[in-house]
C-alpha cells in the first residue's frame, strides 16, 4: 500500500505542466527557485507551492546555502514511474502473445 501511495504523490506531483517543466529543467541540472519560477512564467511565491508538491512527491529535493534556495532531481522518483510503466508494459506483451497463440492454436476455416 506504501509503494502505490508514493506513486500516487508522484503522478499527482507530475499531472502540472509547470511541475512538468521544472522537472525538465532540472534535468538538466540543478537550479533556483527564479531559474525554475522564470521560464514558467510564474512569481516567486507560486512557485514555491509547485516545488513543494514536487518535493513532497519525492521528484526533486532541496538544499539552502545563505538565501539562496537550489533544487536538484531525483532519479530514484523517476525510476519508480519507469518501473511501473515497464511492469505493465511486460503484462500487456504477455498478455498479446497469449492471444497470438491462441490465434494459432484456434482451427482454421478449411482453404485458408
């Protein structure tokens, strides 16, 4: 039940197109809060609310040097989501082989 309430924070936290973009961001590296607020085209207050559901999510986490406030991503969030997409990806394929054998295994018309 703990695995699918995480992964209930992490798709909450990611169904933002602004979270999404900052997700983005970081991906390519750390950045402040402005960097993250300013493509996003949000204020400073705003988008600290969308840092802390990504936070609280697990997404990204946060460091605090003097006034300055630095996020980075993390990866383990990202892998989860990778992990329970590939899950059911590998029970959707099994689940269509079994159905091309059955195709198979099924008698034909006669002159096919």
């Amino acid at each position: 039940m703990i695995e699918a309430q995480r992964l209930d924070r992490v798709f909450t936290a990611l169904a933002d197109a602004g979270r999404r973009g900052m997700v983005e961001r970081l991906s390519m590296g750390p950045a402040t809060v402005k960097q993250l607020a300013e493509p996003q085209g949000m204020r400073l207050p705003s988008a600290l609310k969308h840092l802390k559901v990504l936070e609280d999510g697990g997404i990204v986490a946060s460091r605090k040097v003097g006034r300055t406030r630095t996020y980075t991503i993390e990866p383990a969030a990202l892998s989860e989501i990778d992990d329970w997409v590939r899950q059911r990806q590998t029970a959707m394929n099994e689940a269509f082989d079994r159905l091309v054998q059955a195709m198979k295994d099924f008698p034909g018309e006669e002159g096919e």
